[in-house]
C-alpha cells in the first residue's frame, strides 16, 4: 500500500470489511427464523459502550427507493435551520466515511479511525463472551456513527434505515419523534417477503408509539397494513398527496415532516435547493454527457427512465451491471428499450456477488430496439472507456444497475481521496 495521508483510515476500513471472515451468529441477510436476534445483538453493543443513541430527536426514514434521498433533503433543511444535525446513511457510493455527516461534512477520516480504536475491544469482548456473538459490519457502522453524533453534540439525528425495518439495526431505537416509509415496491424480496403486503409490513415495523407518521404510499392494500398499525399503536398517520414524479414525492415528504416539527418555509427552501446526492442521475460530464445512476431495483429504474426521457441528446449509451440477487428483468424491461448501445460489466465489489454481464445480455436481447449494438467488458473502466470513444458530443452515456459500479466509475471525476480531503461529495466547479 502505498504512503497516503489516509493510511490509517484504510486500514480502519480494511478492519471492518475483514471481519466477514469470521462466522456470524445469524445473518440478517440469509436466517430470518430468529430475526429478533439482530435487535438484541444491537441493543447489547450498544449498551457495552455506554449506549450511545440515547438523547436525540430521531426521523426514521425507510422505503424501497428515496430513502436516502428524503433522509439527505431533512439533513440539509435542519442544517438550513441552524440545528445540529447528524445523518446516517447507506450505502456509501465511493468511500465509508459518507455514511455519517453532521452539519456540512463528514465524518473526518481520524475520527472515524479513532472510533473504530475505540471499538475493537468492545468488538473483542462481543465476540468472546457475548450472547449473540460478534456485530455484524453494519452493525458496527451504526455504532461509529451513534458515538460520532454525541461527540459532535447533534440535536436531531436522521436515520435512514439500511433494509426493511422491523428488524434492521437502526430500528433499535424507541423514541423516534418522527418515522416515514417513502414507497413499497419488490426488492430484496428474499429476506422480506416476496408479496407487497409483506414487505409493507417488515418496513412499518419502524412505527412507534409516541411518534407520528408520513407516508407517500397510495396504494390502498399497503395503506391499510400501514393504518392499522399506526392505530394499534396510537400513532398519527399522514398520507400524502399523490405526486407526477419519484423526486417530486421526495420532495413532498422531506417538507410534510419539516414542517410538523416547525421548520420556518424558509429554511425547508433552502434545504432542498441544497440537497445532492452523488449517483443519483449525477451528471460528472458534458460533451458527451455522463450520468451516473446507483438505480438498482425496478422502482428506482423507473424514476431513472422518466428522468432519461426528458433530456435532449442523439443517442443513449448505457453502461449495466446488477447485483445477483436483483430481479434483473424489471430493470432491464424498462431500460435496455431507451437505449442505442449496451455495455454489459460488472463491478469489483467482492462482498456482493455480481450478476454474469454474458447472462444479461442474454437476457436482455428480447428488449433491443432494431439498432441496438451490444458488447461486454469485464472491466468496468475498460467499459467507460470504450464508451467515451465511441460517443459523439450530443450523446449520453449512462451508467446504471448498482451504486458499486456508480460509484467506482465516479472515482474517475472526483477520485477517493479528494472526498476524503474536502469531506465533502461535491467539492469542484458545477458543469
């Protein structure tokens, strides 16, 4: 490894990632038999080190697809309001710090590496005596990122749930001010259920007595599972009015709770005019234009599309790779018909299994247009540079299917370690 300022918090990363060599005693992601497990495991790490996530205002965001984005916009419109806000957040698109800011920035490298110090004897002690074993790597997260808020004196705490709800780690908090579920749709539906209404109710889970809840969902089958729960547990419920587009519903959301817990107009404006994400139909480039797109279930490619259908360009070069344990039909269907040349690839995560690029673009022939060009590369940057070669200035290429190929290929434009400088996801001049 070479000699960078950064080396320790490589290092502190290298630590976390590595721990998924040791067994774990239940895995939330396959054994939902005992779910309740993953609770209790959170609950006593947390109280080993001193628990942490007492004292904050909590929102508590869930949803198949905007979570991130409406967890994002109520950081910004509480930042705009001068509150001392922290979020959480996943996954990370290019480097582990993104998971945890407070105010305008990140997490420091330092003192993600100084927690992450703090932690391993905590981490040793779960794992030797400890009832339910070693925590998991998001568990572990959650924990940084609990201490970092009450080093950093947060008032408000935003907390995007990381899947489903009901037993995701972050839904061991108790007294959230303010829970919202943005939408329902299929995905991971090997752990939550392979029907809406199953789903709807894992992510309603994070309701909670004494909270009030906000919701975008219309759809009268999930409105009632979410109805019901909110009377049993005495809970206000909110639905909110039908929007034309993902982002506008977003926004509806984000100002819906900014406004009950009486943010001035003002500062929710202010909020959203400043909100970003990276990844998310991100522009890095013009002539061509390069989009990049973490889109990777079939609700978020389809809010990818109707943003695609409004640009003006003479063709479209896409750039896919998928998760293996996505439903890569409903993604392709919906894209591979908007656009001219394919490129099939993968991305080099090596925790998440990648799905075959060869076997999508069998899959994904039935739905070419009569022009439609394809090709494979194994290297993701191969990829990318074979599309800037072949693209002229009024063209597009997107890149879409997984936030881990997004994210790899943004590291192009703005490289790791500039994020890691900056703590900051957009730190150059705008396009």
């Amino acid at each position: 490894m070479k000699k960078t300022p950064f080396n320790r918090y490589y290092k502190s990363v290298e630590y976390l990632e590595s721990l998924s060599n040791l067994p774990i005693q239940g895995d939330y992601m396959i054994d939902r038999s005992h779910a309740d497990l993953y609770l209790q495991r959170m609950r006593y790490f947390l109280n080993l080190i001193g628990d942490p996530d007492k004292d904050f205002r909590y929102i508590h965001i869930a949803g198949t697809s905007g979570k991130g984005t409406v967890t994002n916009m109520l950081h910004e419109i509480l930042y705009a309001a001068g509150k001392k806000v922290g979020s959480f957040t996943s996954p990370y698109v290019v480097t582990s710090i993104e998971k945890i800011k407070v105010g305008q920035y990140y997490i420091s490298p330092n003192e993600f590496s100084d927690i992450v110090d703090y932690l391993k004897p905590f981490i040793d002690k779960a794992y030797v005596s400890g009832l339910y074993g070693r925590p998991s790597y998001f568990e572990i997260f959650f924990a940084i990122a609990l201490l970092y808020f009450k080093k950093m004196k947060c008032e408000w705490v935003v907390l995007e749930v990381g899947l489903g709800g009901r037993f995701d780690a972050t839904n061991v908090i108790t007294t959230p001010l303010v829970t919202a579920i943005t939408n329902i749709d299929f995905d991971h539906t090997e752990i939550l259920g392979k029907t809406l209404t199953k789903i709807a109710y894992d992510k309603a889970g994070i309701i909670k007595k004494g909270s009030v809840f906000f919701t975008t969902e219309k759809r009268k089958n999930i409105l009632r599972i979410f109805v019901q729960i909110c009377l049993e547990k005495k809970v206000s419920i909110s639905i909110l009015p039908k929007q034309s587009e993902y982002h506008e519903s977003n926004k509806s959301l984000a100002t819906a709770i900014a406004r009950h817990i009486s943010i001035k107009e003002e500062h929710i404006s202010k909020g959203l005019n400043h909100s970003r994400m990276m990844c998310r139909f991100e522009t890095v480039q013009n002539n061509p234009t390069v989009i990049l797109d973490g889109a990777h279930n079939r609700a978020k490619i389809s809010s990818t599309v109707a943003n695609l259908e409004r640009l003006k360009f003479e063709k479209v070069i896409l750039i896919i790779g998928i998760a293996n344990n996505k439903d890569h039909i409903s993604i392709l269907a919906q894209i591979i018909p908007k656009v001219d040349i394919i490129i099939f690839t993968r991305f080099s995560n090596r925790d998440r299994k990648c799905a075959h690029p060869k076997e999508l673009m069998e899959k994904s022939k039935k739905f070419y247009k009569r022009t439609s060009k394809s090709q494979v590369f194994l290297d993701a940057n191969d990829a990318m540079d074979h599309a800037l070669g072949c693209a002229g200035k009024k063209d597009v290429i997107l890149v879409a299917g997984s936030f881990f190929l997004a994210g790899e290929l943004r590291k192009r434009w703005h490289p790791e370690e500039e994020i890691l400088s900056s703590r900051q996801a957009f730190f150059k001049k705008e396009l």
